[in-house]
C-alpha cells in the first residue's frame, strides 16, 4: 500500500501523514491552531508551515486564543520581525482578530463537528486527483467563519483545515491510513 500522494520522502512529512492528518481532533482550541496554520499556509507549501510549526507556538503564545486576543502592533511589529514564522502581517493580523471571534464561541469544536454531525465524513477516494480543493460543506463553513469574524479561511483552507482535523477522510484507499480512519 502506498501513502497519499501528496507526501514526500521529507521524515517530518511522513510523520504528519501517518499519526497526525485526518485523525479527529475534537478539542477546539487545537482545532483552532490547526486553522490558524492553515491559514498560514494559503499560498505555501504545507511542508514550509510543518517545518515553522513549532517557531509558530514559541511566537504565538502555544496558540492560546486568551493572551493573542490581548495583542496589539506591539506584537504584530515583533512577529513580523520573527524570522521562525511567516512574517506576513496580514496574517498575524488575522490570528489575533481570529482569537477574539474563538473566544466569542461557547465550543468551537463542537460548533466545527456539528457540520457534520459529529462523524467523520468518509468518501472513497481511489486516486489524489479525485480529492477536491473545497467542497460546499467547505463553503458554507467558510462562509459562517467569515459572518463571525475569522479572517484567512476561505474555502480552499476550511476543506484542508477540515481533512487535517479529521472532519472528512481523504486518505485515498490505498494509503495505510485510509482504512483505520474509516
């Protein structure tokens, strides 16, 4: 059997792929971070945010939605100066306005799994090419995020956002990891 053919060779790539993508997360705030980065990612490689991932946290507080909803430009001026992240600004920009909109949410993992009623979606995908970029599921979540605030997730990221966090898996079934997701 051979892994999604969207990993490399990369050992840190692999290890996303086989413990980490596509196993449901239910706990908001890491549902949360995983947006967040997802986010970053938009015009990227994932590879490029896996590897920064942990500059990330360092620079981000561990993602705790409490203190980045607290920053400023003091910290937007500091992290575009941080060299173990993606200095875009408008991104920073966006975490800390998304850190209010999660902190105005009772349960955002909750809210996330109730678009698909608390089960993984399982569509049977034979080959990457019939994975797609966003779905109308990915639309409409998009859309609801944008009514509350979040900025930097737009369709295309809430579909890998979603495929991350295990909500629907695209594992195709050849992969290893197709069927224990399932």
């Amino acid at each position: 059997m051979q892994r999604c053919g969207w990993v490399s060779e990369d050992p840190l790539y692999i290890g996303y792929h086989d413990t980490e993508w596509g196993v449901p997360q239910r706990d908001g705030r890491a549902m949360w971070e995983a947006l967040q980065l997802e986010g970053f990612q938009a015009g990227l490689s994932w590879i490029t945010i896996l590897r920064k991932r942990e500059g990330f946290r360092a620079a981000f507080a561990d993602f705790a939605p409490e203190v980045i909803a607290a920053w400023g430009e003091a910290e937007v001026a500091r992290l575009v100066a941080d060299p173990g992240i993606v200095r875009h600004r408008g991104k920073i920009e966006a975490v800390i306005g998304n850190a209010r909109a999660y902190l105005e949410m009772e349960d955002f993992g909750a809210w996330a799994w109730a678009f698909v009623d608390g089960v993984p979606l399982q569509p049977v995908r034979a080959d990457l090419s019939e994975v797609p970029g966003q779905t109308d599921l990915s639309r409409r979540i998009s859309k609801e995020l944008k009514r509350r605030g979040f900025r930097f997730c737009g369709p295309t990221t809430v579909y890998a956002w979603m495929q991350a966090t295990g909500m629907v898996n695209d594992h195709v079934v050849t992969c290893p990891r197709h069927a224990p997701l399932a």
